[in-house]
C-alpha cells in the first residue's frame, strides 16, 4: 500500500501541486495534476484510512481476550533474522534516534523488518529530494542555491515518514515496556507468590 501510494503521488504529481497551491499558484496547480493517475489516489487514500481503523479495532478486541484469559507470550526469541527479547527501553531514546534517521529507533526496540522499511525509504527520500545538497548549500551560506537545488515532490514525503517513524518507535517502545512488566509480574506470580496470597483493598497493613 505504501509503495502504490508513492507511486500514484508521484505519477499525479499531487506534491507538485501541493507546493504551487501554497504558492497561491492554483492555475498552475491544476495544470501540474495528472487526473488519470489523481483519481486513482482517492480510493487508495480512503482505503487506507478504512482499512487501519478496522485493523485498530480488532487488535483492541484481540489484546482484550488475550489478557482476560491471561494468554501466554513469548518474551525471548531467536530467530534466522535477529534475536529478539522483551526489556525496557527509554521511549525519548527511540524518539531521538528517529528524529536523527527513520528506522533508527526501530532498532533501538529490535524491530528490524520495520527498520528496514523506514530506512529504506528514508535514503530514498533524501536522495531524490536532494535535501543533504541543499544542507550543505545552506551551510555555505548560498540560501538561493540551497532553495532551488530541492526537489519538493519528494520532499514533500519526508515530513510523513519521519513523523510516523518517530511516532512508531515511541508507542512501540511504550507498549514493549507494558509487556515487559505485564510478563515480570506473571512470572514472579507464578513461581515465587503463595498461593494463599491475597490483596485486601482498601485496607493498610501496619508493620
């Protein structure tokens, strides 16, 4: 769905379009806009949207049965790929190595499949938007050069893949951290509690 997505955009030259009508060039806009590719970007925009609520939804109803019958979860795996475990991480951290890099904070939590994906299209992004050019431009103090070295239609894709990187890794890191103590609890519950323990609500227990 992404890759479409990126094609589609790029095709219809929606970004293009989107520069020129900040711009306040709407004539311009429209002549820039490909409507046999535009038209395809609606169904796959609303798709998205639809399909990621329902998806939502039914994860919610998922992690409330699991955790009703206390289902149980694998906190250590090895695998062909990496090795991969439950512990706690700072989500500031995870935040921080994203905002440096897309997929870095990723990393950080063990998640290599969606690393690969966002780094992977974080290079491309930079390269095509020739955003380090016109860093470099800007540094040398060549603002003019630096402005018209940039490619805004792909430009325009950076904002939503950082975004959504840095947004990723921190709720994942947080959710990690949920599991880690959930899974601490359940095994110290399981094989060091007594049985015959129990908690009294709102009751103190003086020592």
């Amino acid at each position: 769905m992404f890759i479409w997505e990126v094609v589609v955009n790029v095709q219809a030259d929606i970004n293009t379009a989107m520069v020129h009508s900040f711009e306040g060039k709407f004539e311009l806009a429209k002549t820039d806009l490909n409507p046999r590719w535009m038209l395809m970007y609606i169904p796959v925009f609303l798709f998205g949207i639809w399909d990621s609520y329902r998806t939502c939804v039914d994860m919610n109803n998922v992690y409330l049965l699991a955790e009703r019958e206390d289902a149980p979860f694998n906190s250590y795996t090895v695998g062909s790929a990496e090795i991969n475990y439950l512990d706690k991480r700072n989500p500031i951290m995870s935040v921080l190595w994203s905002l440096f890099m897309p997929g870095l904070g990723q990393l950080h939590i063990h998640r290599v499949l969606m690393a690969s994906f966002a780094l992977a299209w974080g290079i491309v992004f930079l390269y095509q938007s020739r955003l380090l050019e016109a860093v470099q431009f800007l540094f040398s103090g060549d603002i003019q050069k630096s402005t018209n070295v940039l490619n805004p239609e792909w430009l325009l894709f950076m904002p939503s893949v950082w975004g959504f990187a840095a947004y990723d890794s921190y709720i994942n890191t947080v959710e990690n951290n949920k599991l880690f103590e959930y899974e601490q609890r359940t095994f110290l519950r399981k094989n060091y509690q007594s049985r015959s323990f129990t908690i009294k609500k709102g009751k103190v227990i003086a020592e």
